[in-house]
C-alpha cells in the first residue's frame, strides 16, 4: 500500500467493524446490511485489494443474514464496489416498502394480530394499515433473551398501534383470538425460512388453530442455491441462567429454521408466492462460486487479518 501505518489504522478500524457486525444482538438484516455497505465502501477507497476478503468475513461473520449475504457477493463481482453497495441498498429501500404495502393488503380492520421478534419490514407494513385507517391490534411475544418484541410493541405504540407484550411461552394461549400472523425474514432458502427463534414454533401453533401466518421477503433475503447458512453457534449462556448451577448447561440459540412448507404464503415485491412458487423462484438463482464463507481468512496487506 502506498501508506502502510494508515492503510494498518484503517484496516484496524475494519476489523472493529466485522467484530461489531458479528457480535451485534438486536439489530436486523437491513440494519446489518448498511453497515456492512459502509465497511466494503471503506476499504475500496482505502484498499480495494482487500475487498474479496472482507466480503468473505462478512458472508463469515452473518451467513444466515442474506441481505449481508448478497451484498458481499455484489461487492465481489463489481467493479465498482461504492456503486454496487449504494445500488443495493436502493433496491433494498424499495423493495421492502413495496413488500410492507402488499402486506398491508393483508390486514384487516379489527382484527386481532400476532408477530414474532422485531422486523422494521412488519413494522412498517402495520404503520401502513394503520395509515390507510384500519384499526387493529397486534399481540408481540417479547423475543427472549434479548426481547426485541418489546422493542417492537414499543415501536408499535408509538405508531399509535394497539400492541400486548406476551411472554414467548403464551403464543399457544393467544391465538384463538387472532386472525393473521406476520413475521419477518432474515434469510430465505429452497428449504428454510430463517428468522428468530419462536418463527418455527408460532407457524405451527398458527397451522393448529387455522391462523394464515405471512413471511416478509424482499428479494434481498432470498439466498441461492445451493447454499444453506452453517450451523449457529450457540450464544452468550449467561443471557439465559446469570451463574453456574451444577450439572446445568444454558443452550442460547437466536434463530431457527422454519421449513417453507410451515408458512402460508411469502410476501415479496412482486406479489405473494406460495412455498412451492418460493421454492422454484430460489432454486433459479445461482451464483458463480461455491460459497462456504470461512471462518478465517487470509492475511491482509500490512500483516493483517481480517476475521469472521
């Protein structure tokens, strides 16, 4: 590089951004995706030799969050990095409002709502029904152990939307009374739905009682095939149980994967497909490398690493 200590200060700052990235809790695939256009942004004008492997540790760093996803692999196949993020992230703005006005369609007024976990595409899409007059109330399991249903019942109440915070366990107890479940997506395949735990389980209890439930998918969560996000792992125990008990281990998962199948009808920019059209649309879409994000990538100009 043509100035070594501030390329080395730069990529520092980087490699702060992937930590972030990774470790980040609460916030969603479209917030992840802006800063993940930010970071490949940086380093094109910074060090654009280093852009494949950033891209790579940020596939590494949420490879079941498929706007992250996406992005890498448009950063990686432009030639103009700024360019290709800036697009991306327009159609991500487009289609996700496009996605929350269809879903809109979807309520009804006064009918009783469920949800699960925060998604700014669900939220967006009740702050629309509820613009267009319709009166409804939404029932928000809190979304443990970092209870973005809270924050979304919250958001919700803000809006001037009637919402329950109900704890994750009383799903079951709740729907008789509701009508219409919507939930988010942070990543969608030709098998899974994946999203925050308590996705899968809701679309069951919802199949029992008759409940239509709606994924939102913008096409930035559609992930090609073949490729299946790696296996989660496990989280922070000390969010579930604050200290050691004998013979006791804390499992702490975030997400789950919902087979297709569990779901009523998936909400994208060009209308609601069905599980079997959802499927044919992802198995359509390819990409021209076999990615398997690795865990640790190799050195970066300056001696550095840039890691998931």
């Amino acid at each position: 590089m043509a100035d070594l200590q501030t390329s080395e200060w730069q990529l520092d700052e980087i490699q702060s951004g992937i930590d972030e990235l990774r470790t980040h809790r609460a916030s969603g695939a479209r917030k992840l995706a802006v800063r993940a256009a930010m970071l490949l942004i940086r380093c094109a004008k910074e060090a654009p030799e280093d852009v494949p492997r950033l891209a790579h540790a940020l596939m590494a760093a949420q490879p079941a969050m498929a706007p992250v996803f996406n992005l890498a692999w448009r950063a990686l196949s432009s030639q103009d990095v700024a360019a290709a993020c800036t697009d991306f992230l327009g159609s991500m703005e487009r289609n996700t409002a496009r996605v929350a006005e269809l879903a809109a369609d979807l309520v009804e007024d006064g009918v009783r709502t469920i949800t699960n976990s925060f998604s700014s595409t669900v939220l967006a899409a009740f702050r629309e029904a509820s613009r267009r007059g319709k009166r409804f109330s939404v029932i928000c399991p809190e979304s443990r152990p970092v209870c973005e249903g809270v924050a979304m019942a919250a958001s919700l109440g803000m809006a001037g939307i009637d919402s329950s915070v109900i704890a994750d366990a009383a799903v079951y107890r709740f729907l008789p009374e509701v009508r219409l479940a919507l939930v988010g997506s942070d990543a969608v395949s030709p098998r899974n739905i994946y999203n925050k735990t308590g996705t899968a389980l809701l679309a069951l209890a919802a199949a029992e009682f008759g409940v239509r439930i709606y994924a939102l998918c913008p096409s930035d969560r559609f992930l090609p095939s073949p490729y299946e996000p790696p296996p989660e792992e496990p989280k922070n125990p000390r969010e579930l149980v604050e200290r050691d008990l004998p013979h006791v281990s804390a499992i702490n998962y975030y997400f789950d994967a919902t087979p297709l199948e569990y779901i009523s009808g998936f909400v994208t920019e060009e209308g609601i497909l069905t599980p079997a059209a959802m499927r044919d649309q992802l198995l359509g879409r390819q990409t021209a490398c076999q990615l398997a994000p690795a865990a640790v990538l190799q050195p970066l100009a300056g001696g550095q690493q840039l890691s998931a």
